[in-house]
C-alpha cells in the first residue's frame, strides 16, 4: 500500500486528492488522507535543507482566495504568502531544484532568515523589485533586480522565465485538485 501510494504521489505532474488515493488503495478516507500527508512530510523533510547556488530566480507569490469580508490583496489574512525559488543553468535555460516556502511575510527578518537557510553563499540571485529583495544584495549575493512590467511580457523575461512557469503550473494543479486546504497549517506540505 506505501509503495503504490509514493508511487502516485510522485509520478503524477499534477497532486493527486486523497480521494482520488482512497480509490487507488483501497482504504478509507481517514487512511489515504494520513498516507499521503505522511509522504508529504517525508518529501519536504528531504527537500528542506536543500540550497540552491549557481543562478537563482525568486518570486514573492501568495496561496489562497478571497473571503467575504476580507482585506484583498498583500497582507490578507485569508492568504498564505510563500517564495518561491528555482536554480538555473549558466544560460537560464533549464531548471535544476526549486524551493518553495510559505513565509511570515515579506519583511527583511522573514527574508533573512530564509536566506540563510536556502542561499548558498555564491548565489546569484534574480528577482523582480519588491523592496524585501534587497536583503539578498546587503548579504552579499549578486542581485539583479528585473524590470518585468505585467502581463505576458512579465512571464517571458529572461531572468524570471523559471520561477513564473513553476508559479503557474504550482497554482493550477492546486486549484486543480483541492477544493480548499488550509493554507496555514498545511501549506508546507502542498507547496
């Protein structure tokens, strides 16, 4: 059952709910719902002291909807705000590892601190403008900030190419798959 279970899990491009896991296993709800949490935490606890060197694309981006009666936009409590980051060839052109972490906020302590555990020293780093991004430049690493614009244009440049066809293909398949998750406990294991 794990095996088969690993084997879904990780061979499908999309997530996989865990009743649509029941229904492969054979198991109750509760059981698939524990499995595939189970190596999802297993799958983050190999991939958490990863970093990433070489050429770095990084972009702020936030998980969730909107609620009646909400605050929209940065700063909602109704989203979970994560980076997400993908380390590239010389030339910019094929991913090698991403990491993706839900973050406090976008303050320079929030940054800092996921600098440091996720940053090799030698890093190049690329990213758009947001102001929290010059924490990388004041720690030493090469930054290029991208003027990116919006729209099409802002997803075919160059230096950030990666990082917004991970964020694309990352939002899609959650909203794909889940009907709702609860970003704060467990964004960590679905990013």
């Amino acid at each position: 059952t794990w095996l088969l279970a690993i084997h879904l899990l990780t061979a499908t491009k999309t997530n996989m709910a865990a009743l649509e896991l029941k229904r492969h296993l054979g198991v109750d709800y509760k059981a698939a719902w524990r499995i595939k949490h189970k190596v999802m935490q297993a799958m983050a606890a190999r991939e958490a002291p990863r970093r990433l060197s070489g050429f770095v694309q990084i972009d702020d981006a936030y998980l969730g909807g909107e609620r009646n009666g909400g605050k929209p936009g940065r700063g909602s409590e109704n989203k979970q705000a994560f980076l997400i980051a993908v380390q590239t060839d010389s030339a910019l052109e094929h991913p090698t590892y991403a990491v993706i972490e839900p973050v406090r906020s976008f303050d320079d302590a929030s940054i800092k601190d996921w600098q440091k555990r996720h940053l090799a020293p030698a890093a190049e780093v690329f990213s758009d403008g947001l102001f929290c991004f010059r924490r990388f430049a004041d720690a030493g690493h090469a930054h290029t900030v991208l003027e990116t614009g919006g729209g099409r244009a802002a997803c075919e440049a160059t230096g950030a190419r990666w990082v917004n066809v991970l964020l694309s293909n990352l939002k899609r398949a959650i909203s794909g798959s889940y009907h709702a998750i609860r970003h704060g406990k467990y964004a960590r294991l679905y990013l």
